[in-house]
C-alpha cells in the first residue's frame, strides 16, 4: 500500500468517527430528558443526558480550560507526527480511533455552552458501575485497547516492523 494511503485512512476513519459521534450527541440533546434517564437494557444500559464540564467521571470540573488545550495537543501530536508515519493497518485503525475520539470531546469543549475552551462534553450512554460517556470516549478506549495489543501481542511499530526488544548484544547472539 502506498505510505501515504495509510495517513488518508487514518484521516477518513477519524472524520466517520468524529460524524457519528457528532450525531449521536446531537440526537442525544434532542431526544433525552436529562432528568428522566431511558432505560434500554434494564439493569444494564440506560440513555442519561449529562453535560461533563472535566474529564472521566467528571474529574478535574476546574479545568476545562487545560483540558481542552491537553486536546489540541493531542490532535495536534496525531495530526502532526503519529498519522504520517504510520504504515501499519493496525496502526493506521488506532490513530484513526484516537482522532475521532479526541475531535469528538475536543468538538464539545470549543464550541458547545458555556462558550469556547469552556464547553462541556455531551456524554449520554450508562452502565452500572461507570461513569456516563458517549461514542468519542468509545473511541479513546478501543484505540488504548488496540494501541495495547499492537506494542504488548505483536510488537509491532507505526512503520509495521516488529520491534526487538533486549540489549543490542542480547539480539546479536539470535
């Protein structure tokens, strides 16, 4: 595959991530109650309309300011220096993950209430036992989970080689 197509996957899965997210928020505020929660599975998944100010179960409220530029760092550190060299497919799913993820929450925090750098994130899907989330945050964690796999199970790089680990003179003697 050419170097370059591995990038614009990464990109266009990134922007579908980053659509659905998007819809399902706006669906979200359209359709919940944020004080009458629906129940979808009993016991196991309900539909709770929140407005997050901070971070996983609502850590770090104060500073959303700081969050939101932690995100243009983040998406700045993808765009900038992950999705070019990536040349991996696995690779190529997780930076697009961690882009849809982290546009989607970043998206909520520039330009929702209470205004720019202090939006809050819609977050709208619970289960027992968690905090209440949405699909970027969906995103974050499958990425973490196939980031995890990638560099733990196959030892592999952004650039799709397998990476040897050990001493210099440890890898000789193989």
């Amino acid at each position: 595959m050419n170097p370059r197509r591995y990038g614009l996957s990464a990109v266009l899965l990134g922007a579908a991530g980053f659509g659905l997210d998007w819809a399902t928020k706006q669906w979200a505020l359209a359709s919940l109650d944020p004080s009458d929660p629906v129940q979808v599975i009993p016991g196991q998944l309900y539909l709770r309309l929140i407005r997050n100010p901070g971070a996983a179960f609502s850590m770090g409220e104060s500073f959303t300011v700081v969050l939101t530029c932690l995100a243009i760092a983040a998406l700045i550190f993808l765009l900038g220096w992950m999705v070019p060299r990536v040349r991996h497919r696995g690779w190529t799913v997780a930076a697009g993950l961690l882009l849809a993820g982290v546009s989607g929450n970043l998206f909520d925090r520039l330009f929702r209430e209470p205004g720019a750098f202090h939006g809050h994130v819609v977050d709208f899907l619970q289960v027992p036992w968690f905090a209440v989330f949405n699909v970027a945050d969906i995103w974050i964690t499958f990425a973490a989970v196939t980031v995890i796999w990638l560099t733990v199970i196959s030892q592999v790089n952004l650039a799709g080689d397998k990476v040897e680990h050990g001493s210099a003179a440890e890898r000789a003697e193989r």
